[in-house]
C-alpha cells in the first residue's frame, strides 16, 4: 500500500493543490490525524455533492485490483431493487474468492413479508444470475438488523483472510461498515455516507485488530438506474427512507397510472384487476385514462405529475416496454425507482427513460 495520506470519509488521497478534484484539504490540515476532505465535509454537514471526474471503469478497474489479493467477499446488495444492485460477473472480476451476499435495507420491505420466503429469493435470483453465494444474510444496516449473523458468518468465513465490501453505489456498504464499527470501538459515522450515489472513492481500510482488514469499496454505477436521470432534489424524493406502505389501485383495461411523471403506466389488458405500487412513500402516483395519459403528461409534467422538475425532462428520449405477466405473478421493475406486482394474465405498455431498465421478475411477495 502506498503511505500517501488518505480522506478517512471517502479514501481519496489528499491533496491541497486543487480545491475542486477529490481529496482536497488545506495545506494547513494535511498533517493531522483523521481529515476529511472538503468534498466529505460539505456532504456531511450541507448535505451537497461536489462531482468527480471518476467515470464507470474507473471504479471497475478497482475492484478487478482486488483479483491478485487473498480475501472474501461481501456483497451488499439493495433488496429493494436487487437486479438493479447486481454486478455481472463479480466472481471473475474480484478472483475466484468466497462471497457473502448482503442483502441490505430489508427495512423498507413491508414488514409483513415473510424473510424466510425472501432469503429462499435472493438465493433462486442470485443462481439464475449466475452466482452461488457461500452464504446470504439479510440486513439492515441503518436499522442495526441482521448485523451480528453478518459478523458471525464473516468470521466463520474469512479464515483469518481480508474482507472486501463491494457492491454498485447507493446500497449501503459504507452504512453498514460504519455499523461495524460503531459496533467495535463506539465511533460513529467515520465512513461518508449520502444517498447520492458515488460517494466512496477509493479504497479504505479498517483494521481488524489480526493484523487483517475491512475494506470499503467505491460503488460501481449502474447508469440503468433512475437515480442518475434525477436531480439532487428529486433524489430525496424517489428514494425510500422507511418502509414503504404499498399503493394499491384497481384499474379497468385503457386506464394509466403515472408514477410522479417519470413514469407512465399503460394497463391494456386482463380484465379489472389490482397493481400494487411499491415505491417511495413520497412519489405521488396518479391514475387517469390512457386515452388522456399522453397529452396530460405533457401539459402536467414539472406540475401535477413531478419529479421530475418541468425544466429538463426530455420526451424524446422515452422508451416504450411491452410487459405481459402470462401465467404467475409478477413484478414489474422500474431499475432504481421501484416496482409493481401484477397477477397473471395482463399486459401492460410502460413508458419510461430510455436508459432506465423496465422488466419483469417473479414476485417477492
Ligand atoms: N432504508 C435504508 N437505507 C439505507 C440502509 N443502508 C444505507 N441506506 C441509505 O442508502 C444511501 C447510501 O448509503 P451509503 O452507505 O452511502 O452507500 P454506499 O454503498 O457506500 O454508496 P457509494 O459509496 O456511493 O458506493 C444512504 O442514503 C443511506 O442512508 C438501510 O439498511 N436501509
Ligand atoms: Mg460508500
């Protein structure tokens, strides 16, 4: 490892020469023990981002270093949008290591929902994505939820080895190291968080007290997500806090459902039937006549159907899904915003940003 002197909220390396690239401290508190950057400082205490410069394959080129090092895995992982959270190909990009998936913020799943239902999930989900895990615990890393079975089951694991904590932005790995060490020396919050993806940036490290360590990893973006195609504000919006108390509505066949204005829900066919909205209890959902639906989102956009503002959503660039959930239940994923459950037998037309991965998958209910 190099000595160079490390942003102990992010991991940037520390720099006093240019106050607008990561790393950033003055020259006067690059000696002293334990800085936080000026980026990590204005997140903590003002709740605003500065960007960066680091794209995509810079995070995955990352987290490819860790394949010529000893240790294991522990993958966090959003139940709320799991495929969204997914990293194709982890166990060839990190080296052939054993994995722990964590599936984080079990928190904002109705609490009803049978966990031993929603472990046997994660685990078909996770094999039909190709990956066997060593072990799958649920947690919840704001709540402090699922965190010693974590803990025993890294122990039980890592055979004296390193741990890497890796997963895309946004799903809590940062969150939950922070628990981890709260948990061993009383410290709060020594690790930057935010719910604006892309806050750790480099590598760091926690000692173990063995003489191994903890590492918390940047987050590699997903850009399928609808988190990037919103604006700070609008992230506060979409993004779940709490459990979400699903939204149910019964439609007729030529009825819509708009999620903020986002997103258009066209129900064409299956008779009168229940979609269940489970989405951020802030996005208000509203249901009109498809007939209406094109023209009303035009006219309301930024309005009535918000987020997004009106000032910048583009029309142009909407994609068209044709979604049919056959003979079972489904959900419809809407990548980083949420999802609908359908019985079988409908189909529906979803009208969403292009970039934004629209699909189905079984139900978790
Ligand atoms: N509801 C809920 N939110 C969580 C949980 N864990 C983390 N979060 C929230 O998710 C957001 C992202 O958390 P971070 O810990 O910064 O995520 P990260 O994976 O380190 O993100 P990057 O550093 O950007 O890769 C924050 O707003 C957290 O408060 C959880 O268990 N439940
Ligand atoms: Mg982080």
């Amino acid at each position: 490892m190099s000595n160079e002197q490390k942003c102990i909220g992010c991991g940037a390396i520390l720099q006093s020469d240019d106050p607008n690239l990561p790393g950033y401290v003055p020259k006067s508190s690059l000696n002293k023990e334990d800085v936080i950057c000026k980026r990590c400082f204005r997140l903590k205490h003002y709740n605003e981002i500065q960007d960066v410069d680091l794209t995509s394959d810079d995070f995955l080129t990352m987290l490819n270093a860790l394949s010529t090092r000893e240790g294991i895995i522990v993958n966090v992982v959003d139940v709320f949008d799991f495929q969204g959270s997914w990293i194709n190909g982890l166990k060839r990009i990190v080296g052939n290591k054993k994995i722990i998936l964590a599936a984080n913020k079990m928190d904002l799943l109705p609490k009803l929902i049978n966990k031993r239902r929603v472990q046997l999930w994660i685990e078909k989900l996770a094999k039909e994505l190709g990956m066997k895990p060593d072990a799958v615990v649920l947690i919840s890393a704001e709540k402090n939820h699922g965190i010693d079975e974590l803990l025993e089951t890294i122990a039980s694991l890592r055979e004296g080895k390193d741990v890497y904590v890796v997963g895309t932005t946004n799903v809590g790995k940062s969150t939950l190291i922070n628990k981890l060490i709260e948990s061993s020396i009383g410290e709060k919050n020594v690790i930057t968080t935010s719910h604006f993806p892309g806050t750790t940036l480099d590598l760091i490290d926690i000692p173990l007290g063995d003489g191994t360590f903890m590492y918390d990893t940047p987050g590699i973006i997903q850009s399928h997500q609808m988190t990037h195609y919103v604006t700070d504000k609008e992230l506060k919006v979409i993004m779940p806090k709490s459990e979400i108390k699903p939204k149910n509505y019964q439609l007729n066949e030529g009825q819509t459902l708009f999620l903020g204005g986002l997103v258009r829900v066209d129900y064409v066919q299956g008779g009168r039937r229940s979609l269940n909205c489970f989405v951020s209890n802030l996005l208000n959902i509203h249901r009109t006549k498809t007939e209406n639906a094109q023209s009303l989102w035009e006219r309301q956009v930024g309005d009535l159907l918000t987020p997004p503002g009106d000032q910048q959503f583009d029309f142009n660039n909407i994609k068209k899904t044709i979604l049919s959930t056959k003979n079972v239940k489904q959900d419809i994923i809407i990548s980083g915003l949420g999802f609908i459950t359908v019985d079988a037998g409908a189909v529906l037309e979803v009208y969403a940003p292009s970039e934004v991965n629209v699909y189905l998958r079984p139900s978790i209910l």
